[in-house]
C-alpha cells in the first residue's frame, strides 16, 4: 500500500497529439509562429523606443503589454518545442510548477494592463484637454509597475497551493504544458481547495477588469457618438475596435478556461482553448494593434528606410 503511495516529481506531457507523423509539422508551424510572435512583439517594443512621437502613455501601456505577450509566449512554446523533440516527453515536478508561475503572471499581467489601456483611451477621448495632466509620467509608470507587482503576486498563491497535493496515482499531464487544472486531475490528495481558491481568483479578477473595461469602453463609445468631426470619430473608433478585439479574444478564452462551469472534462476542448490564449493571441495582439495605426507603420517606414539606407547606400 505504501509502495503504491511512491510520490511523483517526474511528469510526462503528452502534448497536443500522439500521432507521430504529427511530430516535425507542429515543430515547424509553432516555430514559425514563436519566431513571427517575438519578432512582432518585440519589434513592436523597439519602434515605440526608437520614435519619439510614440512615447505617450498609449504606446507605453501597448509596450508593456507586448511585453507581457512575449512573456507569455516563451513560458510554453519552447517548451513545446523541447517535448516534440524529447520523445520521452519528461518534465520535473519544480519545471512545472515554474512553467506555471511564468504563464499566470504573464496573463495576469495581461488583464490588469488591457484595464489600463482602457483608462487611457477613457482619459484621452472623455477628457482630451485633461488628458495630459491625468495621465503623467509618473502615473503611467506606477499603473504598469502595479500590474506587473500584481500578476507576479497572484500565481504564487496557487502555486503555493499545489505543495499540499500528492501526485502518486498517474505521471502523465494531458496537456502539452503545466496547465493548473490537468495537474488538478492527476493528484492523489483532494484539491477541491486548490480548484476552488483557483476559481474565486480568476472570477474576480475577470469580473473587476472585464467590468471595468466595458464601462469605460461604453463611456468612450458615448464620447465618439457626440463628436461633431468625421476625422475625429473615425480614428476614435479605429483605437477603440483593436483594443476590444483584444479584449474579447482574451476574456473569452480565459472564460471558458477557468470560469465556466464544469471546466476541465474535455481534454480536447480545454487544449484548443490554451492554444488560442498561450500561443495565438500573443501572435494575433502586435498585429492588432499596429495594422491599422498610421503612427506605428509610420515609425516601421521611418526604421526600414533608416537601416535599409544605411545598408545599400541610399540616398
């Protein structure tokens, strides 16, 4: 009896598929994506540091989120990466534990960021000749600094949560990475705690951001509705539409993931869902945010012709 009660601290991630024929075209395809997602990101991050015409709050909370999504991105994709290539698939108990803690900072991080850049476009189109004394320096830097101190905090409480879980009965996560709730399914000791402390974080800080997003998003979209300029409503509407793009793309996936009721039977199901907010997301946000704005392909055009000229002598 006591034999069988051995602890486990050595998983097996069964990833996305069995199929080995599946193997080296996942490799390449989330290859391709992790590169185009750091590429986007982290390019998105140098134009708003080149350019002096995007250092405003708006570029600095955009900044910081596609820090975060890159963040995001590197706490499971090379990982996936690792598990393709290692047949025996094997992860350590404190690998994935780690694994975990980066991604649910990252994403929490995310949500309080994305409540931010709702605040801003509040400020900015609700009250634009208050707009650049409400938002300051010093008030942007310590809005970033909270969400990040915050997403950092969280996820050592569930983290902290998962010491007093056994894991005996099975080794294998169903799951191509440490998500919570497989590791939940797999444990010897009850961890309706954990489920349920779990639970009752990711509802409230869903419900307090996602609320808050939307009223201030309603207020702005009242705010546009009266502006008497065409110019003016359009590039208003233009900000607004990608930022709740974003918005509804990750609170939704994040819903159905932790919030509805009954998550966790359809091993399938609750993979596609990880996929989108672990992976496509964090691909799909640069793109978002910089295909429409004329500020930011200005400053890609102003650093392609830069470097470009430099490199072939142009004149």
């Amino acid at each position: 009896m006591e034999a069988n009660k051995t602890q486990v601290t050595q998983f097996v991630l069964t990833g996305l598929t069995d199929r080995p024929g599946m193997q080296v075209p996942l490799f390449l395809a989330f290859l391709v994506i992790y590169l185009t997602t750091m590429v986007g990101n982290l390019g998105l991050i140098f134009l708003i540091w080149k350019d002096p015409h995007l250092h405003t709050p708006m570029y600095l909370f955009l900044g910081s989120l596609a820090f975060a999504d890159a963040c995001s991105s590197s706490s499971v994709t090379p990982r996936m990466f690792v598990s393709i290539l290692d047949k025996s698939q094997m992860i350590s108990l404190f690998e994935c534990m780690a694994q975990y803690y980066f991604f649910g900072s990252s994403a929490t991080t995310e949500c309080f960021l994305l409540v931010v850049m709702a605040y801003d476009r509040y400020a900015a189109i609700c009250n634009p000749l208050r707009y650049p004394v409400v938002m300051s320096n010093r008030l942007c830097t310590w809005l970033i600094s909270v969400s990040y101190v915050i997403g950092f905090l969280h996820p050592v409480i569930h983290v902290g949560l998962l010491f007093r879980l056994t894991f005996c009965r099975s080794n294998i996560i169903p799951h191509f990475y440490c998500e919570i709730l497989s590791l939940y399914t797999i444990s010897c000791t009850d961890p309706s705690l954990n489920a349920l402390v779990i639970f009752i974080f990711a509802a409230c800080i869903q419900a307090f951001t996602f609320t808050t997003i939307m009223v201030s998003y309603t207020r702005v979209l009242f705010a546009i509705l009266k502006k008497k300029s065409e110019k003016g409503r359009s590039k208003a509407f233009s900000t607004c539409s990608a930022h709740l793009l974003s918005v509804s793309l990750f609170y939704g996936t994040l819903f159905f993931m932790y919030v509805r009721p009954g998550s966790g039977p359809d091993q399938y199901q609750d993979k596609m869902y990880s996929l989108f907010y672990t992976v496509i997301i964090p691909l799909l946000n640069p793109f978002i945010y910089s295909l429409r704005n004329k500020e930011v392909l200005g400053a890609l055009r102003k650093v392609i012709k830069k470097y470009l000229g430099k490199a072939f002598i142009i004149p």
